[in-house]
C-alpha cells in the first residue's frame, strides 16, 4: 500500500535526496507463535477483531532501541485512528518539529486499549469517517510533514501559500490562473496582467479572506463591514 505513493512526486523526491527517510515494517515479525498472528477476538464479544498488544509494543520498542543505538532522538508515537485529534496544519507544524515519527496504522475493529495506553504519544484521525485501515491515513501525514522540509518542494515560496499554511494566516487560498489568458470566454483578472506587485499582494489577500468566509467561516475573523462590503461587490 506505502510503495505507491512513496515512490512518487515529492516524497519520492524527498527520499531520494536524503530529506526524509521512510521504512515500514511487518508487525508479523515481532509475533511469536508459528501462525504469526496479530490480532484475535475482541474480549466481551463482538463483531471484528482486534489487534494484538504484544506485537505492536514490541514493535514500537525495537524501533525506539534502534534509534538509542544510533544516538538519535526517541520517537514519538503516533496512533492512526478515527478515535485521535482532527488533522489540521497546526498538528501537522507541531510535529514536523519531531526528529522521528513512528506512525501504527490500526486494522480490523480496532487497537487493544492497553498499548495505546503503554505506547503511543498521540492519537490522529484524518476526519469525521471510517476507512478500512491507518494506512492511507499514514499516507496522508507523511505527505503533509514531507512539504514542510527545506528543499523538499520546487520552491521555498509554495508551502507558505498554501491554504491553511501561516503565511495566509490560516486561511484558504485564493483563486489561482495560468495561461491562455482566455479560456472558453472567461478573462484572468486584470490585476494578475499588471506586474504591480504591491497591489497584486493585495488582491491576493482579499481573495484569501473572501473566499475563507464563503467556504470556511469556521476558519475565518470577525466580519467588518468592510469585509461585508467587499463580499457583495464580488
């Protein structure tokens, strides 16, 4: 499932140039019985099967050694689950500042209690649903931690004018244009044509928090009546 798209666009470049390093792991091989198994019924009944503690502490300590004996910064211990904190940039720039992640991807009905208690640091949803497994929920935070490592995007100036990002104050971004200037009767706005820096900064910002109040109020500051203002005329 991770060699996809690990092995592509950015994080495949990031990789390769060294800013990132990725591995999975089979938490079969940290079993002990001859079925290698990780996970049983759930205890009180049930549908669904659970995963096993043993396996995945196992796992997560061999990791955590590893990384002693390499003299470097203990893990912190991330839970895919639908159950952890909504995924958000801030979450994302909180733990970009970690030197090392290790992310459990949880299966079945779900994780034993016992481990997430012992093991993990924090647990992170990606929304308000359900996927089969952590693992494309995995695939989501690598990508999302991955843009913000120096170099690891064409230009410096791309992750601070993403939507969410700190340079737009945690608003959307606005429309974007690219040539022809006209596509199917529809002109790109004036202001992009101008080369007047200043006013084109402007206009960026205004869109930003135009389109932040239509789409995400949730996401967007008190309304002034110049802002209402600037709604209508649009």
């Amino acid at each position: 499932m991770f060699d996809g798209p690990f092995g592509a666009s950015i994080v495949s470049r990031a990789a390769r140039d060294g800013l990132v390093d990725i591995t999975t792991h089979q938490l079969r091989d940290y079993t002990k019985d001859r079925h290698r198994t990780v996970d049983d019924e759930p205890y009180g009944g049930g549908a669904g099967m659970v995963m096993k503690p043993a396996p995945l502490a196992d796992a997560v300590g061999d990791l955590k050694k590893q990384a002693a004996d390499a003299g470097e910064a203990e893990p912190h211990v991330i839970l895919m689950s639908p159950q952890g904190r909504r995924l958000d940039q801030a979450i994302i720039s909180h733990l970009s500042a970690h030197e090392s992640l290790i992310l459990v991807c949880g299966r079945y009905e779900g994780v034993d209690e016992r481990f997430i208690e012992a093991c993990v640091d924090v647990e992170i949803s990606i929304g308000d649903y359900v996927i089969s497994g952590g693992e494309p929920a995995a695939i989501v935070l690598v990508d999302a931690l991955t843009r913000l490592i120096p170099g690891a995007l064409g230009s410096e100036d791309s992750a601070p004018s993403d939507s969410f990002a700190p340079g737009l104050d945690g608003r959307l971004q606005g429309p974007v244009y690219t040539r022809p200037a006209e596509w199917d009767g529809r002109a790109v706005p004036e202001i992009l044509l101008s080369g007047d820096r200043a006013r084109l900064e402007q206009w960026r910002k205004e869109q930003s928090e135009t389109r932040t109040r239509q789409r995400r109020p949730d996401l967007a500051g008190p309304e002034t009546p110049e802002t209402r203002s600037k709604d209508r005329s649009e």
